[in-house]
C-alpha cells in the first residue's frame, strides 16, 4: 500500500522551454486560477437584476470579502479588495480542488504557503512605510510604555511582527497535510479490516472517511477565511499602525 505522503510527491508532467518543469503543483494551481475565472466572469455574464443561482453565489463571495475588509481594515481597506479577494479565491480553490480524488493540493506545499506569506508580509510592510515613512517603525513601540522597557519589548515586538509570514504559512500547510494524511490512513483502514473480515469490518472506516471528507471541506474554506482575515488584520496595522 501507499504511503500516506505519497500524495504530496510533485512530479514532473511536461518539460517548458526554459529548463522549467510543468509539474502536477503547476497544473492544480493553473486549473484554480481557471476555476476562479470561468466562476467569477460566467456567474456576472448577465448581470440580471434577479440574480440566478450562479449570480448569487458570485456576488456572495464579493460582498463576504467586502465585509471582511470593510471591519477589519476600515473604509482605506477598498483600494485593497482586488488583492484580498485574489488570495481568497486561489486558497479556497487550493484547498477545495485538493479533495477531488486524483488531484494535488498545492497549499499542502510549504514552498506556496510560504511565498504567499512571504508576499503578503513584504506587501503590508511596503504599505506602511509609503503611507507614514519612517513613522512606521513606531509600531513596534507600544503606546505608553515605559522607556526604561524598550530594549526588551522593542525586540520581542520585532521578532512578533518577523514571525507573521511562518505563522501564516505553516498554519495552512499543517493543516492540510495532517487532514490529508489522516484521510488517506483511514482509507487504507478500509481495505486491510475488510481484507479480513469478508467486508464487514470496512464498513466502520468508510463512514467514518465520508464524515472527514466533509470535515475537511469546512476545514478547506475556514483555513482560507483565517488566512485571508490575518491579511486584512496585517493590512489595518501598517495603515493605522495598530
């Protein structure tokens, strides 16, 4: 039987001109962005104004992101939703597509959880020294502090705020390689305890898979929600630097 891990194997499907490698990460990642799209532009295509099913679930997504920005960055945070809801969508979709049996979950992939943190963390920073300069750096000084305090809470405030990008990055990671992983020993449970009850002692852990798959939707989206909330929790900080 399989290893449990061999799901996250990239491998090689075509070789691009270049010396790049077209890998399964690549094309899971390819047909996410294609997902969004045809979601997105087929769901708006007619613009009634009795939205149909698809409408509705297209204008769902964009006013749930809109909230989020709205109470979580305030009124500044607009000129930020194409950004935010672009990272929703591609690790939503990340980890949805990853549940379909045959596929790859690239969010399970420290490297793209990893350079979407990186990104994000290098984005906030960039947006809080051009809005306040040099000022910016008075965040990592909490307000009323005492000065005799400072060399000790000036670095742990630097090192919190250096961490965002691991925190943010492992979080997503962690979490859909353990319920990957756990999904696929539980399938295997199923074949060894029927191999030898004659299909009787399947039946428990085929239950219980069915119970963790949909376990594992709800986990899909709230791992996107929480990601895409820091962003905007990241964002509220370098523009009101608090």
């Amino acid at each position: 039987m399989a290893s449990p891990l061999e799901q996250f194997t990239i491998k090689t499907i075509a070789e691009v001109p270049g010396g790049f490698d077209f890998t399964n990460s690549s094309l899971w990642m390819t047909l996410a962005v294609a997902t969004a799209t045809i979601f997105l532009v087929g769901g708006m295509r007619k613009r009634e104004m009795v939205p149909g099913p698809w409408q509705s679930m297209a204008e769902s997504v964009y006013v749930f992101i809109g909230d989020m920005i709205r109470d979580n960055v305030g009124a500044q945070g607009r000129k930020f939703f194409p950004l935010v809801f672009t990272i929703f969508m591609f690790v939503l979709l990340g980890n949805a597509l990853g549940m379909i049996p045959g596929s790859f979950t690239f969010t399970s992939h420290i490297v793209v959880t990893g350079v979407l943190a990186i990104f994000v963390f290098l984005f906030v920073t960039l947006v809080g020294l051009v809005k306040h300069g040099l000022h910016f750096f008075s965040f990592f000084v909490p307000e009323g502090a005492p000065k005799a305090l400072y060399p000790l809470i000036i670095p742990i405030e630097v090192i919190s705020y250096l961490s965002r990008p691991v925190s943010l990055s492992v979080r997503l990671f962690a979490n859909m390689v353990a319920g990957h992983t756990m999904l696929k020993v539980f399938a295997g449970f199923v074949i060894s305890l029927g191999a030898v009850t004659f299909g009787i002692g399947g039946i428990a852990p085929i239950i219980l898979n069915v119970l963790l798959i949909g376990f594992e939707f709800m986990i899909a989206f709230i791992q996107a929600y929480v990601f895409t909330l820091l962003t905007c929790l990241y964002l509220n900080d370098a523009l009101h630097l608090h």
